[in-house]
C-alpha cells in the first residue's frame, strides 16, 4: 500500500485499488467483493467462507466492513416454519461509483481549502508586504 498520494498516483492501478484507496479495505475485503459480484445469487456468510477457504467469523468481520463502506447489502430471508437467516449481495455498481465520486469531490474541495490556508500560514514576509501595498 502505497504511503503518500504521490506513490499512488506513480503506481498502476485498476478500478479495483479504489476499493483500498478510497475506503482502506483489505485484500480479503476485495476478495469476497470480487467473489459476490460473480454469484447470480446472493450468498449466507457460510458460504462466502467456503469460496474464500477462511474461517466464518473472519469472512464475517469483512462482509461487516464491506456493509459499512456501502459495498454489500444485507438481505434477511423467513423461513416459512418461522426463523430467517441473512445473505449478501453487492450493491449496484453506479451506486458505489456515485458514492466514490461524491467521496472524492468531498475529498478534493477539503484538499483545496488546506492548501489555501497553507498559502495563507507560509506566506512570505516579502509576498505580504506586496498584497499589503496593493
């Protein structure tokens, strides 16, 4: 993982390492999000664990985060005797990238305001002075 946007933008990137860019997720993350997107069917944790060859719990903690970066969605499915169990399925694709886009719009007009309060702190003495007479 790149450490500071210049190595990001120096590395070759796919659409995929927005997933880690953007929301910090982790290689198991994409894996079980590439995993989803495959399936015609959503599919219970059990079975995310099983076509990721890890543990539940753990397949369960990343589905977790992919929930909350908006990447998966839950489903709940009765049983017609009573009970429910719960699956998984990605979420529309322009939903994510709409998401992603308003991120990075958020994300640049902050980046924008930091380097103007930049300018304004490191501002030379001569440059002011300058501004000043004018």
């Amino acid at each position: 993982m790149a450490d500071s946007m210049s190595e990001y933008l120096k590395q070759d990137m796919e659409c995929e390492g927005l997933l880690e860019c953007i929301h910090g997720l982790k290689n198991l993350d994409k894996e079980i999000f590439a995993v989803l997107t495959e399936q015609a069917e959503p599919l219970t944790v059990d079975e995310i664990a099983a076509e990721v060859d890890r543990e539940r719990s753990t397949a369960y903690r990343s589905v977790q985060r992919l929930i909350n970066s908006g990447f998966v969605q839950k489903e709940q499915v009765n049983y017609e005797q009573g009970g429910y169990y719960h699956v998984f399925r990605p979420t529309d694709p322009d939903e994510i990238a709409d998401d992603m886009q308003r991120m990075l719009n958020d994300w640049y007009a902050k980046m924008g305001q930091l380097i103007g309060e930049f300018r304004t702190k490191y501002d030379s003495p001569q440059d002011q002075t300058v501004a000043a007479e004018n």
